[in-house]
C-alpha cells in the first residue's frame, strides 16, 4: 500500500505506524534501552547492529573510519536499539559512491532532479541556512538522498529566520506532496502546527535540533539530535580534571532566548567542581563578531580567567581574536566546545596549540539520519520518537586541523574533502 495515500486517509501518525507494522511509541527510559538490547534476536554486528544487512532495506555494516570522523567512533552511537540501527544504517549509506557533480548543482540550486526517475520528493526546510554548518548540513542531506534511486526530487528552503517563513516553507511541501520533510525548528513551538497539518497531509517530518519541539512521535516522526545534558556534564567533568585547583570560568551565549544554552550549563553544574566559578556570561549570537564581542567583555572584567565555554567551534575563532586584541595570552586556557570546525581547529594550531581545548562532533550528519529513518519507517521499521547521539569528548591537537578540506570546512562531516573545497573554494 502507498505509504502517502495511506497516511491521508487514516490522517495520524498513528495511523501510518499502524498500516507501516510499527507502533507509536514514546522516548526510551535507560530501562527499555537494557530491555531492548537485552531482546535482541539478531547476532548484533561489531557496532551493536541488531538487524541483518538488507533488512529494511538499509546496510548495518559502516566502515569504522567512517563512524571516526562523523561521531569520534562508536561511542557517539546512540545507546537505544532502534535509533543505534538507525544510525548504522545512516553512516553505511554514506559510503556508498554517488554523483557529486549532481550533488555539487543541487546544492548550489537548492533542489535538482536526480534523474532516477524515483517517485519520491524529499525536501529540507530549513529554518536559517546562512552559516557553514547549515550549508554543509544541506549538503549531507542532499548526499543521502542521492543514495537512494527511490527518490525523484530533492528540494531545499532557507527561512533565514523568519518564523513565518519556516511556517509557510514546512506548508509548501506538504501541499507538494512531499514525502519527507526534514526540517531544523529555529522558530521553535511555533512549527508545531504546521509539522502536525504536514503529517495529517501525508508527508513524514522529521526534525533536528538543539531540543525536540512539541511531541516527538506524535506531532511529527521522530528528532535526532545530541544529549545536550550529557555534553553539559561532559564539559563539566572536564573542567575540573583541567583545573584541578579550581578557577573562574566564563560562557559565550548564543542567540537570545534559545533552549540549549541554559539546558547545558544546568547540567554542566552537575559535574562542574564546586571551585570552578562562573564569572561571566556573554553574548548573543553564534557567530564571530558576537564571540569577539563577548569575550572582550569578558575579558575587561577578568584578564585572567582559566577557562572559556564556546559551544560552536568556529565562532570561538573570534574569541581567540579578542584574546590577541587585548594583548592576553592565552597558554593554558582551559576551553570546551560542542563543534570541531575546521577554521577553530587551524587557528588553534596557528596560535601554538596554547590552549587546552576540547570538542565533541559537529553532528552534520543529523540531516542523512532523519532521511534514512524515514525511508526505514516506509519499509516497516519501527522508528523511536527521538534518535539521540552519544558524548564523546576529544582533546584538540596538532594533528586535528585538516589541511585536505577548505579552511572553512568541517573536519567531522562526512562530505568528501574535494566537494567541500568546490564548496568553499577561497
């Protein structure tokens, strides 16, 4: 049966598990991750597969360089059963050769035709594409989708922030008959509505982000993102192994108003020793300049602060600036991040790897992820509301900068060297 019609006619999410052999199901407890792990019926690959290769339609197999540099190894797996397979079947895809002259144009023309003459449309509404990150992540999503000759169309929206827009944008596809919708929530609750009408309309939405919105599962298939809470107690813990005598530590914001920030630090004060003070807070945007601003804030009150918190990699490059600006070393400064973009990782090595610094992944593969457990929930599989990504914290070194991508590359995205210099190509 056509999962599309199917899906219209019984008008939930419900409904569509129903007919697809699954069942709507809630968030996984750390008991029904034990329960399920421990129900597994299949011999589980050496990354903890517990599907057969060609089951559902996907590989389970991936190539451990590949889960190297997308999730630092193994450990950035997630722990629960269904979304571990997931993303094993996400990271395979990805070695799979496609055409990157095709890719390269969809990407620069924000859709193409495959030319497979596939019967499914897939589009990626995104809530602001205008920085790196985004732009590599659009660029995963349109990979992926070049893996499967099922897919026919690939689309791509940039609401630029603009919360009507990302409503409108999520609306257009549904009313296109889109079949999957994957989408990055910026405007927050407010999408809500339009993933709900979207799915009732048959289209399967899937979202990352920093939080899930609404109700994973209900109002939309499923969201994949990183424990946020776990980064935070990451950080935490490796703030005091670094400075074991204690010390003032500051924290670069991002946008105003947005979730991740305050969820982090909660949970960084979890682990963060009782001698590490936070001093500052400073901030508004995850960008350079805003960065730059910041930290020379900060600085003008605490020259001699031990330790900065700046989640977004390649804005802590502005950071550095504000470090040089004043005229104040930074050797021994103790700093955290969630991404390893390229551009923080050379200035670092430029500046003599002075600092220690530590980063987890970028997670740009968010996109491939939400893609390829849609396309598995069309073949039956039985998709978890939420695919969340596990912690591991890595020290930055001499060797972390990457002189086979651009400088504005990302050395944690699975995009191949070549196509991320065509591009950013200066």
């Amino acid at each position: 049966m056509n999962l599309r019609r199917a899906t219209v006619r019984f008008g939930t999410l419900a409904a569509a598990m129903a007919i697809a052999g699954a069942s709507v199901s809630t968030a996984a407890s750390d008991d029904t991750t034990a329960d399920t792990a421990a129900a597994s019926t299949t011999d589980p690959s050496d990354f903890g597969a517990t599907l057969s290769d060609g089951e559902y339609g996907e590989n389970y197999t991936p190539d451990l360089e590949l889960l190297v540099t997308g999730l630092a190894g193994p450990d950035g797996l997630p722990t629960e059963e269904r979304a571990r397979n997931i993303v094993l079947a996400t990271v395979d895809r990805a070695g799979l050769p496609v055409d990157e002259d095709l890719a390269f144009e969809c990407w620069q023309n924000d859709g193409c035709d495959t030319g497979t003459g596939g019967e499914l449309k897939v589009g990626l509404a995104d809530g602001f594409g205008g920085n790196i990150a985004r732009q590599i992540f659009k660029m995963e999503f349109i990979l992926q989708a070049l893996s499967y000759p099922e897919i026919g169309e690939i689309a791509y929206t940039d609401a630029n922030l603009d919360t009507q827009k990302a409503i409108s944008d999520v609306r257009s596809f549904a009313a296109r008959d889109f079949d999957i919708i994957i989408s990055y929530p910026d405007a927050g609750e407010a999408l809500v509505p339009a993933y709900r009408a979207a799915m009732e309309q048959g289209s399967l939405v899937v979202t990352w982000a920093g939080t899930a919105v609404g109700e994973p599962g209900v109002d939309y298939l499923t969201y994949s993102g990183p424990d946020w809470c776990a980064v935070g107690r990451a950080w935490g813990t490796q703030f005091g192994e670094e400075l074991p005598d204690g010390g003032e530590i500051g924290i670069l914001l991002g946008a105003p108003g947005n979730t991740i920030d305050p969820a982090q630090e909660e949970c960084m004060l979890e682990t963060l020793p009782d001698n590490i003070e936070i001093v500052a807070r400073q901030g508004n945007a995850w960008s350079r300049e805003s960065y730059l601003a910041a930290t020379s804030a900060i600085l003008a009150e605490h020259p001699d602060i031990d330790g900065i918190l700046g989640s977004y990699g390649d804005a802590f490059v502005g950071a550095m600036r504000a470090f040089e600006a004043a005229g104040i070393s930074m050797e021994g400064l103790v700093t955290m991040h969630q991404g390893d973009d390229n551009p923080f990782l050379c200035a670092w090595k430029e500046a003599g790897g002075v600092m220690r610094s530590f980063t987890g992944v970028s997670l740009l593969m968010e996109g491939r992820t939400g893609l390829t457990a849609a396309m598995m929930f069309m073949q039956g599989y039985d998709v978890p509301p939420e695919i969340i990504f596990g912690v591991q914290l890595k020290p930055v070194t001499m060797e972390s900068c990457r002189t086979d991508i651009p400088p504005d590359g990302s050395s944690s995205s699975l995009v191949s060297g070549e196509l991320q210099s065509r591009m950013f190509p200066g």
